[in-house]
C-alpha cells in the first residue's frame, strides 16, 4: 500500500506569513491614525454641547458651562475650573488623544473619539 504524502508548508512560509500580518498591521494603525483626528466631545446632562477637533484648534480659549469652565488649547483640552467641592475633574488633567474627564456633580464630561472625518467646533 502507497502511503500519500502531503506537502506541509516549510517554517518558512509560515515565517513570511507572520512577518507579512505583523506589516499589514502596522500599516493600517499608522494610516488609521493619520487620517483620523482627535475630537473632543463635550455633553452636560446627557446633551451633546461641543465637538472640538483638536488638530484644528490654533489659538487658546474656554468654554464657560453651568458650574464649569474648560480649556481648549492647540491639540488638548482640560477641565480649567468647576464650582464643585471636590475638583477630581480639574487635576484629572489634560486630554490629548485619549481618554475621558468627568465631572459628576455638573454632570459635565469630555471625551476624545477618533473620527476619519474634520469635524469643526461646533455649539450646541
């Protein structure tokens, strides 16, 4: 009786192989960052008040909120200020492509989002 060989694929096809996932995926988080941008969305009480593109911010300001003011700066946003006895929210620090300020007692929060779309600042 005949034994059929199989012709398994050598070690270093599958090291090419590897090789080949691992650019593949290198590729697509540098093309996926370099076309999205960092926007910061800020809502009070569940209400979608602003969406900041951050890449497109050139000069300092602050938004004034009910109980809160934020900082809007070239590339980062922070929470500046708060009427609230605890101020978590103000040294939680700046935001610059991740991450998410909360302040409870306003109900006010700030979140980074990466979108494929410029979005412009817009009030609501």
């Amino acid at each position: 009786m005949k034994r059929i060989h199989s012709r398994s694929p050598s070690n270093k096809f599958w090291i090419a192989v590897f090789a080949a996932v691992i650019v593949l995926c290198i590729a697509f988080i540098l093309l996926s960052k370099m076309f999205s941008g960092h926007v910061a969305v800020i809502t009070q009480d569940g209400k979608e008040i602003a969406q900041i593109d951050l890449s497109r911010v050139t000069e300092s300001y602050t938004i004034p909120l009910e109980g809160n003011v934020i900082l809007v700066e070239p590339g980062a946003i922070r929470m500046h200020s708060a009427n609230c006895p605890d101020q978590i929210c103000v040294h939680q620090g700046v935001l610059h492509d991740t991450g998410r300020i909360v302040c409870l007692p306003n109900r006010v929060i700030i979140e980074m989002k990466h979108t494929k779309t410029q979005a412009d600042a817009k009030a609501g």
